[in-house]
C-alpha cells in the first residue's frame, strides 16, 4: 500500500464548518485556545440537527466592551473575515454579533498555531506552507483589501489525516479596505484616502504585528514620522517576508530585544531628517541550511525602501514556487 504522507503530503479537499447563522446564546464554549490583549479566542459547540458543530469564538474582555476602536476593529475583521472566506486558506468567519459582548464565530482549526508547529516542519513543508500564505494575501489584494498583521501567531492550522496540515489566515482587525467593500465599518468617520483605492478606517496608530514582523512603514507611523497613507501592497509583501525569514532561519529578521529593528526611518533629532541607521538581515543560507536561491527571495521581499521590494505579491509567489518545484522531492507534486 503506498504511503500517502511520502507521496502526496498535499492536501487535495479543504474541509469548511457548515454552521449557519446564529446568536452568541446558541452555542456553548468549551475550552480557551488563544487569548491577545483585548481578546480571547474558545472552542465552541454550536448545536445541530446532524451533531455539534465545533466553531471559535473570539470576543473582547469585558472591560474593553465599551472602547469603540476595539468596536471597529473587530467589526472590520468579522466584515473582512466574510468577504474573504471563501479562499481556502482564510479563515471563514461564519457570523458575528454585539448583544452581550462583541463576538466573531469562525471556522475552527485544530492543528495549533504556525508559531506553534513551525519546529515539527520540514524544510518542504515550511516551503509550501508559505506559498499557501502568499496565496492568501494575494486573494485578499486582489480584492483591495491589505492585512498590515500578518505573523505566525496569525495562521493556524487545519489538521487533515495523511497530508500537511493546512495553513489558514485569520485575524483582519488591523486591515485596510475598499470603501465599496466596507463602508459600514467607519461607523460615520471620514476616510482617508489611499494609495490604488486603499483606505484607514481607523483613527489610531496600529500597534499591530511582532516588533520583527513589522515593516518600515509601521515604524515610521509608530515614532511619529510617517502616516497610514505609507501602507500599500507592499507593506503586506515585507511582513510575509520577515515572517518567512523567521520561520526558515529560526531567527528573527532584527533583534528587538538589543533595539536593532530596521531603523532606516530613525529622525536625527537635530534636522528633523530621516537618517539610515541599519543593515539588511543576515543572509538566510549564513545562518540556516536553505538553498540559495531563497536567499534572494527573502531579502527582496525585506527591502526597506518600498521601491525596491516585489511589486506585486504574485511576482513573490512565483519565485516562492520555482524554489519549491526545484527543491521538492520526487514524491511531490508540483505546485502553481
């Protein structure tokens, strides 16, 4: 009998939750199986005609119930989160409501976190697993709306017998979206305009991402230097990157704890101008055992000007192919 997981460790079926609308009273949660500043994400049971339906909920400590950012980002995520779901690397947001609390039900994944599982992967699966995550973002491009999140602690895993789990996206509540997409979320707010139709639908500075996943832009924007109207389709492209060159190298892009992030937007106190106070991260092959041409790949996608990184998200994706078609074993399909 041939051995699947050697032979085609790729999953060919996505399996989606077919839980309909609800309310917050319907199902029952279970268990905690993450938890952020302002949230907590449980395992749910949403009772059905052919069974429990398992779901995650993710909802606001009560103290923040009554912080309208909060408010807004988390309708922005649950908006974003429907629009988007159908790709099956989303995660698919099944509904989502305010009476009691702020809530979101979603589709539930239970291979753990990305941050998580990343040490279990090999080198192949690592190489897939993101190809899967770009195709995620590019969906989400392709539809004018930008995550400006994204990180390892941001993808989950669907387990599924036999083959690599699946990698899916989630959390959009720091996304940047189309006005005809989402115009309810401003919650009566004036847009600003963005580059290529993006726009804020926030007012506050985004503390979103880990300081390592974190473009140039974010930091500009963080130390008073820079504006929202910076982000566009390649600051989404950066923060793959980073997150790629930590899960490949094991290492983060900068180390934070000694302040070394990617401070080429650091202001020279004296001329209020911006100065270059850092250097490009090591070379991934000089610290983990990657082929060479991933290199490339990775340090584009980590420029700091934005002129000088990919494009566009499908040129990324492409050469992200082309290393793992190269690379892959013989057992192993090919991927597009």
């Amino acid at each position: 009998m041939i051995d699947t997981i050697k032979t085609d460790p790729i999953p060919q079926h996505i399996l989606r939750s077919d839980a309909s609308l609800f309310t917050y009273r319907d199902f029952t949660e279970i268990c905690v199986v993450g938890y952020g500043k302002h949230h907590v994400v449980t395992k749910a049971i949403l009772p059905q005609i052919s069974g429990g339906v398992p779901i995650a909920i993710k909802r606001t400590y009560l103290p923040h119930y009554s912080d309208n950012n909060i408010k807004r980002a988390m309708k922005r995520e649950a908006v974003v989160g429907n629009k988007l779901g159908a790709h099956k690397n989303i995660i698919g947001v099944l509904d989502w409501g305010r009476e009691d609390i702020p809530w979101i039900a979603m589709e539930y994944a239970d291979g753990g976190t990305l941050y998580e599982k990343k040490d279990d992967m090999t080198f192949e699966q690592l190489l897939w697993t993101s190809i899967q995550i770009t195709k995620a973002i590019e969906y989400a491009h392709k539809n004018n709306i930008l995550h400006l999140d994204i990180k390892n602690t941001n993808i989950v895993l669907q387990h599924t017998s036999n083959v690599w789990n699946t990698p899916k996206l989630l959390d959009w509540g720091s996304s940047y979206g189309d006005a005809e997409w989402i115009p309810e979320i401003s919650d009566g707010k004036e847009y600003k305009s963005f580059p290529d139709g993006f726009i804020n639908t926030t007012a506050k500075k985004t503390t979103a991402g880990d300081n390592h996943c974190l473009s140039p832009e974010h930091l500009r924007y963080r130390q008073g230097m820079g504006s929202p109207s910076d982000y566009d389709n390649r600051t989404d492209i950066y923060q793959l990157g980073a997150m790629f060159y930590h899960l490949f190298t094991g290492t983060p892009t900068y180390n934070t704890l000694d302040n070394n992030v990617p401070r080429k937007t650091q202001k020279n106190n004296r001329n209020n101008k911006i100065t270059n106070t850092s250097t490009q991260p090591k070379t991934p092959s000089e610290i983990s055992s990657v082929p060479e041409p991933l290199d490339n790949i990775l340090l584009k996608a980590l420029e700091t000007r934005k002129e000088d990184r990919y494009q566009h998200i499908h040129r990324l994706k492409q050469d992200l192919v082309r290393v793992y078609n190269e690379e892959a074993d013989s057992h192993h399909p090919n991927v597009y």
